[in-house]
C-alpha cells in the first residue's frame, strides 16, 4: 500500500485551514495545520511533510519570508505560494518563484486546480530528488557530479573500458574533468589497490623526457650516477596518466608508440622492457584517425579502440545546478560562517544559460568567487547578474564572454529594445575613444576602423 503524502497548511484563517484540509483529506492527503509560521518552523524541526501550501499575508512572518527561510529549515520540501490578492499578483507570484516556490495558488481556485498543483509539485520533486539519488550515485562510484544522459552514457562507457586493460585516450576540452575520468576507469579496474600516476606532458623538459618516462641506466650519460626508475616503471603494476598528451614533441610521440605497440619501453642505456602499466592519456585537442591534428595518426591509432570523448557543460546543462550546488556546499563547509548562503532558483537556472569556456574548472572558480563576495545568505539572479558586471569592469573582457555580457544586460535589452540597447552601447564606445584619442575624430574613426564621413553622421546622430 502507498504511503500517503503529508502536507503542511500554513495560514492565519482557521475557516480557511479547516475547509482545505477536509477536502485534501477527502482527496487522499495526511494534512498537518498551523495558523502561523513559527508553528511550522517548529515542527520542521521534527518531520518533513512531502510539500508546503503557505498564505501570503500572515502577522509577523509572512508567506514569502518562510518561502526564503525554508532553503535554511528543510531544502528539500517543494512549497507552494497561497494568496487570495488580486492587486499586483504578477509582481508577487515572480517574486515568490525567485524565492524557491514552486507554484502559487489562488485561493479562489477549484480544489481539482488545487490538488492538480500540489501533484504536478510532488511529482517534479520526486523527479529532482531521482536525479540527485543518480547523481550521488554517479558521485560515490567515478568521483564526479552529474545525472545528465551524457554523463550516465560516459559512466557506461568507463564501466566497459575499465573492465579492459587497452589504453585510453580521453578527448574533451579544458576543465571537464578529464583527470576524474581517468582517476574513475583506475579506481573501477582491476588495479584499483595499486598506484595512479598523473604526469603532465606539457611540464616534462624535452631534454629529459624519454629519462623520465622510461628511466636510465648508471652511466647512460653524463650525471647519470645511478640507475632511476621511469614513469613507466613506477607505476608499472597500477596506471599511468599522460595529461594533454598532444602537447609531448613528436619525438616523444614516436618512443610512446612502441610503448603501445608492441607493449615495450628501453631505459636510457638500457635494454627494452615490457609494459606493464595501464596507459590512459588525455588531450584538449579534437582529433580523430582521419584526421589526427597535433597528434601523430599512428599514435593516434594505438588508441583507436578506448577513445573516450568528455562533454563539456554546453552539453550537459541540466547538471550545472548540481555542480553549482556541490561547489557552494564546499565552500560553506570551509568558511562556517556563512553556511546559510544558498542559491535561489532563478540563480541557478541562470546559470545554467551562461556559457563556461573553463567548462567545470571555471564554475567552480565562480561559484568559490561569488560565495566570498556575497554579503546576503540568498544569491539570486540579479546578485548574478550585478557580480557579473562588477567582474566586468575589473576584468578585461573576451569575446568569449558576450554571452554572459548579453545576459547581464538581458533586461535592459528588452525593455528599451536592441536598437535603442546598440545606440547606447555604441555612443559609450565612441564617447571613451573619443577621450582616449583627446577628442581628435578622425584619429577615433581610424582606430575604430570606421569611415570618417559615416563617423561623424554618427556622432550627429548619437549627439556627440
């Protein structure tokens, strides 16, 4: 038999209280009432109903004060906004939605309406609340956040390449976490017990690269006192790790290429010795065996059967609040003192639509800069929005960041229109050139690369 689901009524009208949990009751709900929000808090204390109907107007904590508090007294609960006020109803619904309600509810609505908002918020939390259980999942068994399709089709993949011992080469971009791909198909092998060691291509000095991958023996060359152990012997029993692999010289590319094949790799001075290691190498790189790029084609494939390709956030949108999240929880578990902070769901959404170039690596950086400049326990959208043109003005901007830059300006854009949004952009861009180049027009025209006549229409125009 399901269990019933338990809802929470918060409203300071006991008639109202009554009447509503009747005919939830009737409709097959546990109900719980309070006729104010201290009550509930109270009892959140004890137990954690399944959702939360709240009143708008209630004395001294009203219903969009507990929507704001509720991420702080249980995080998990849906609730949803009740009100029976028709003056300014858009303003307040978008105000209850920023502040983490998940719906509203007319007090004048049908009870079919009624329970239909209450189901369609069990169902989407339940939903939420799968997609965490996956991701904690994913998390507990390969070490990273996401419950996206593409991250569970790369965990499938790890899974089967792991069970191997071919080498792998993982393709993504920078800071998707390719090192926790690696790390992952190590510690789900056979030689989990055994050491993971991570090198750095790019860092190894081409003069001494083949004596630290493959070591050297005493006399091999001047300074070669004794005999060294290579990469490649260290961690001969567990997995070795060559990061950005495209980055060795192509001298360097051909000794790796008979340590894939035919398995064996000669010390400095020495004679050749098998391999033993399990090799996995990784490269930002876009390549493939058609057409290999910075890497040799027959290196490339050597590794032609566990190429591994690693979604950059573009792909996997639908994690990003996972990832914010996670992030902003380790912040708050290294700085106590503001544990309360937490992103609202506007904040989160918000981000989910700017583009991260850094990819991981780069929410990460935002989440931690953020957390450390917040002054208020709620980051929401516009704190976004206002963080994002405070960096502006301290950090020189990419044309990487013109769509964090439009998305800053969102608003703006919209209610004056692009036309008008372009003309004011365009007038300050004129204006600083102009200073720059001391009022001098068609020194500003020429850096512009504008023609002077059209230049100075514009100027007119734009009343410069």
């Amino acid at each position: 038999m399901l269990k019933k689901k338990k809802i929470f009524l918060i409203d300071d009208w006991p008639d109202t209280l009554a009447f509503l949990a009747n005919d939830l009751e009737n409709s097959g709900f546990v109900t719980e009432t309070f006729e104010t929000a201290k009550e509930a808090i109270k009892r959140l204390s004890e137990t954690k109903p399944d959702v939360i109907l709240v009143d708008l107007n209630m004395p001294e904590i009203n219903g969009l004060d507990f929507i704001r508090l509720l991420p702080s007294l249980a995080p998990d609960v849906p609730a949803i906004l009740m009100t029976s006020i028709q003056d300014n109803l858009t303003s307040i619904v978008v105000e209850a939605i920023k502040n983490n309600a998940v719906n509203f509810i007319e007090k004048s609505d049908s009870v079919e309406s009624i329970i239909e908002k209450i189901n369609i918020a069990i169902k989407t939390h339940e939903l939420k609340e799968k997609k965490f259980l996956e991701s904690l999942e994913i998390k507990n068994r390969f070490g990273f956040i996401g419950a996206s399709s593409a991250i569970q089709n790369l965990c499938n993949s790890i899974e089967q390449i792991a069970a191997t011992s071919y080498p792998v080469l993982l393709v993504g971009e920078t800071g998707t976490g390719k090192e926790l791909v690696a790390k992952a198909i190590h510690m789900i092998s056979k030689r989990r017990d055994e050491v993971f060691l991570a090198i750095n291509c790019g860092t190894i000095v081409d003069t001494l690269a083949e004596s630290e991958l493959f070591g050297h023996v005493k006399g091999a060359f001047t300074g070669a006192t004794n005999n060294k152990a290579g990469y490649f012997k260290l961690a001969e029993k567990g997995t070795l790790y060559l990061d950005e692999i495209s980055e060795a010289n192509s001298t360097l590319q051909v000794k790796l290429l008979r340590a894939l094949d035919p398995g064996e790799y000669t010390p400095v001075g020495g004679s050749p010795e098998p391999v033993k290691t399990r090799i996995i190498a990784s490269t930002n790189r876009r390549i493939s065996t058609k057409n290999p790029g910075v890497m040799r084609q027959d290196l490339v494939f050597r590794f032609e059967a566990g190429i591994l390709y690693i979604p950059p956030l573009s792909e996997r949108k639908e994690d990003i609040p996972l990832l914010a999240q996670h992030f902003l929880l380790q912040e708050k578990q290294l700085n106590q003192t503001k544990y309360n902070v937490f992103f609202t769901n506007d904040a989160l959404e918000y981000l989910s639509k700017m583009y991260w170039e850094g990819n991981v690596r780069e929410l990460r950086s935002f989440v931690r800069r953020i957390f450390i400049f917040s002054d208020e326990e709620e980051i929401s959208a516009k704190n976004i929005i206002e963080f994002l043109k405070i960096q502006s003005k301290t950090i020189k901007q990419e044309s990487k960041d013109l769509l964090n830059f439009i998305l800053s300006y969102k608003d703006e854009i919209i209610n004056i229109g692009a036309e008008a949004f372009l003309d004011n952009l365009k007038q300050n861009i004129y204006k600083y050139f102009l200073d720059e180049c001391q009022g001098n027009k068609a020194e500003t025209a020429r850096i512009l690369k504008i023609e002077k006549s059209t230049f100075r229409k514009a100027l007119e125009r734009l009343g410069l």
